[in-house]
C-alpha cells in the first residue's frame, strides 16, 4: 500500500491539485486525501 500512497503523493505534486490528481489516477478526491493523511 506504502507505493500506491507515494504514486498518489506524487500525482498531487505533479498536478498541483489533489482533484486533478484524483481524475488522473481514477479515483475520488476524498480517497486520494485519505491516502495522503495515512502517509504522513
């Protein structure tokens, strides 16, 4: 789960918005916050 966390950690920096970070790798924003959260 640890890479998946980093791969999302990632989308966000690239895309500078968790919402088009979320569209980006197919899931909810919400979801891609929650993940973020449980990597820090």
């Amino acid at each position: 789960m640890l890479l998946r966390q980093i791969q999302y950690f990632q989308a966000v920096v690239e895309h500078k918005s968790f919402t088009e970070a979320a569209d980006a790798c197919h899931i909810s924003q919400s979801a891609i916050s929650q993940q973020i959260k449980a990597l820090e």
